[in-house]
C-alpha cells in the first residue's frame, strides 16, 4: 500500500515519518507526531530528530554524546517521543 499524499503544508518530521517504512501507511499518525514536534522541538530539532528516521543510528550517536547542545536536544527529544507515543497511538 503506497503512502498517502502529504498536504503542502506538512512538516520535516510527518514527512520523514511518512516515507518511511515504519509511518509510510498511516499518515494519521504521522500527521499526530508532527502536531506534538511542533509544540515542543525547534525547526532545527525537527531537521535532527526528521534525520533519524531515515538513519536511526544517529540517534544513538546522539544520544551518547557529550556535546551540551547534543544533550540538551536529547531531553527534549525523550519528552517529544514520550508524549507522541501516549498521544498518536
């Protein structure tokens, strides 16, 4: 089944998570993820955290970094993916 169209107006990560093939069939949900990315992450967390769905182990490189900017984004990050989970489901 191919992925639906995307509205024009749709976001770095609804569109990673809608190409991918973990969201590609469900633009439902991927239209929730962006909906919470947008209340918590910047535009430039959203063009990192849109990165890893097409090279999820740059999360983990991330994640074990020790660069502050790096172990800021990754609070952030474990609050947008926590609540998306409870949220788009």
């Amino acid at each position: 089944m191919a992925a639906l169209p995307l509205p024009a107006a749709a976001g770095q990560i609804e569109q990673a998570c809608a190409t991918s093939d973990r969201g590609g069939k469900n633009t439902r949900v991927c239209t929730c993820i962006q909906r919470i990315a947008d209340q918590l992450l910047t535009a430039k967390d959203q063009r990192l955290a849109a990165s890893f769905f097409k090279d999820p182990h740059k999360a983990q490189e991330v994640r074990q970094s020790d660069r502050s900017n790096d172990e800021r984004f990754w609070v952030v990050y474990k609050q947008f993916g926590a609540l998306a989970e409870q949220s788009c489901r």
